[in-house]
C-alpha cells in the first residue's frame, strides 16, 4: 500500500471512489451519494489543505482522507484544522489502512504553523471509526442528537479534538 496525495489531475478516480463508499454506507457519512454529484474536489484552491490516498499495488484507491485547515478569512480560527471524508473500502478494511492515512494527516498538520488542534465529526454509531480516532488519541467532546436526517432516519453525531501539543491532549483527556 502507498500513500500519495491526491489531486484534482492525479486523483485516481477519487469521485467515484467516494461515490460507492456513500452508497454502500450512508450511515456513516454526512454528505448523500446525490449531495457528493455537485461537489467539487475536497481541497482544490484549499491552502493548507490536502487530500491522501493508499493506493494497491494495482494503482487503484483502497482509501482516502482530506485535511483542511481551518479559518481561510478569519484568524482567530486559524489554529484548528479539519479532518472529513475518511473513508477505506470494505475490501481493505482491517489493515491499517485507515490508521495510516490518519497518522500521515497528522504528521503533515504537525508541521503547519501555529496549528493546534484537529477536530473531526463522526456519526455516533460508527463504533470501528471512533475507536480508531481514539486509538489514535482524538477525544469526544460533543454529541449532536439527530445531527443527520436521511429520509425519516436520524444520526447523532460526535465532535472529535486532537491536540497536537500531546500535553494538552493528556489533559483533555
């Protein structure tokens, strides 16, 4: 597995990668398998931002994460930085593919600077999620009831922190 960064020109069919990850798990995304049709690439134009991807030993996505940093007009923001649009395939599940997208987002947000924190939101249902962003050392620090409306179906949602001072994450903690 290798891990590259991906781009609106070398993005080895990230949209309809995603696209099949929110059609066969819509309880575990924000965004509807219609919604995602009219968006554009997660980080274009985005500075300090970045989409990863591990790719096979066949160059096709296995899985993908985007970064975003936080706060492009407003200052008193720009200490937060974002992770969304975690997603490996069912295939690939299981090894550690996930881990190391999320390790190399946070390898990369640590050398960004001034840059505190990364926050992520995760449907609460989506225990194997949350247990990596926990093994991994995000805390949850808000819940959202029925955050998410799909149909006549609910999601809560949780907010997730990771302080990049491993300090401060002890603390939180």
């Amino acid at each position: 597995m290798k891990l590259v960064e991906l781009t609106v020109a070398e993005n080895y069919g990230y949209g309809a990668f995603m696209q099949k990850g929110f059609v066969a798990h819509p309880d575990c995304f924000r965004i509807s398998p219609a919604d995602h049709r009219y968006e554009s690439f997660p980080t274009t134009g985005q500075p300090d931002s970045f989409t990863l991807g591990a790719l096979t030993d066949q160059g096709e996505l296995a899985g993908s994460v985007s970064f975003r940093r936080e706060g492009q007009n407003r200052e008193r923001l720009r200490h937060k930085g974002l992770l969304f649009a975690m997603y490996v395939a069912a295939d690939y599940g299981g090894q550690g593919i996930g881990r190391r997208l999320i390790e190399e987002v946070i390898g990369r947000a640590r050398s960004l600077p001034h840059l505190e924190q990364i926050v992520l939101t995760v449907i609460a249902t989506n225990h194997v999620a949350k247990r990596l962003y926990e093994s991994i050392g995000f805390c949850s620090f808000s819940l959202e009831p029925r955050a998410i409306k799909d149909g006549n179906t609910y999601y809560d949602e949780e907010q997730m922190v990771l302080f990049l001072d491993r300090n401060l994450n002890a603390a939180f903690s």
